[in-house]
C-alpha cells in the first residue's frame, strides 16, 4: 500500500508551501503523484521510495486567494489527501503624488483687466496622482505669502486628475507681482511639488 499525508503553510516569503509525506508498505516502489489545485493538476512526477519520501509543491500568490490542494498516488495503485488554504494579502498603503504644477498665465506685461474684485485673475493647475484609491488632502503655496486649503480629492483606484484654483493679483497699473507656487499633499502621504515662478507686470 502507498498512502500519502499533507500539511500547508505560509512561509515568511509569501509563498504557501505544501508538503507531503508518500510511504510504501511493501518495499521498494516507484510510486507516480500528481498535485492538484481545486482539481486541476499543477505538477507531476515520480519518486522512489523505500519506505517515505517527503514531497513539497510551492504555490507564490500575488492576490488573496483560497482553494484545495490534493497530492493524489496514482500508480501503482491510488491514494489521496487534501488540504484547504487561504492567503489574505494586506492592501498597501496608498501613495499620492503631485505633478505638472503651472499658472496661466506665467508671464504677463501689459495691460491687466479687472476682474472679479478688482484683480487680474490667473488659473493654477496640477495633476494628482495616486497609487490606489484614497482620498488626498491638499493646498495651494504662494511665496507673496499666502495658501488655500482646498477640497479633498476622492479617487476610487489607482489614477491621476488634474486640478485646478483661481486666484487674482493686484491689477492697478504699475503693479508688478514676481512669485512662486506650488502644492503641498498632507495625506494620505505627505508630498510637495516643484516650485512654479510666476511673473504680472500691469501697465
């Protein structure tokens, strides 16, 4: 008689490894094995044994996964043993990142409309990027000095959005404002952005 008796585990690599015990009785025999994943086979062979051999197979999961793995003898006669496993993989934490920060118009000499308020009013644009889903807190820099909080941005995965904030400078003639801008991220990492220069000159 051939028989054979398995145990799994989840070995710090990630990997979840099967081993198997397969014993004859009867002397000597070379004895033919298969592993099957939910029924399916996923490795075969032979061995000869004396009286045990210890077989291992090795699952490496990339995502969380459960299912039965059976290392069946099948020759010269059959036998079987099964075990169930479950592997739950921890979602990492997600990143955000800011990039392609710029302000329209980033130089301007001449004459400036007043708008809304009495400013010249000017659009700061930047693209958000995350790693997965997660909402990203974030604000506007001005070196004038000065910031804007501005609404938290929702992703449901992995992606990128661009974003964008109005803001006005002084547009009496004669103003000249030489600044910088850039964006800050203070969850769900913290993050910073190139500094954008920015030039208005109204005549």
């Amino acid at each position: 008689m051939r028989w054979a008796r398995m145990v799994g585990a989840l070995t710090s690599d990630h990997r979840v490894t099967f081993d198997g015990v397969v014993r004859v009785t009867d002397g000597p025999a070379t004895v033919r094995y298969r592993w099957r994943l939910d029924g399916r086979t996923v490795d075969d062979g032979s061995v000869r044994v004396s009286r045990s051999e210890r077989l291992r197979h090795v699952l490496r999961p990339t995502a969380s996964d459960s299912g039965t793995m059976t290392l069946e003898i099948w020759g010269p006669n059959r036998d079987a043993d099964r075990v169930r496993y479950r592997v739950t993989c921890a979602s990492a934490a997600p990143v955000a990142g800011v990039e392609s920060v710029r302000v329209e118009p980033a130089s301007h000499n001449g004459p400036c409309p007043q708008g809304e308020n009495g400013y010249y009013w000017l659009t700061a644009r930047a693209t958000i990027k995350v790693s997965a889903a997660a909402t990203v807190a974030y604000r506007w820099n001005w070196s004038t000095p000065g910031h804007f909080d501005a609404p938290a941005e929702t992703f449901s995965g992995p992606g990128e959005r661009e974003v964008s904030h109005r803001f006005g400078v002084t547009a009496t003639p004669g103003a000249v404002t030489n600044a910088r801008m850039w964006v800050e991220i203070s969850s769900p990492n913290t993050a910073r952005s190139a500094e954008v220069p920015y030039s208005i000159t109204c005549t």
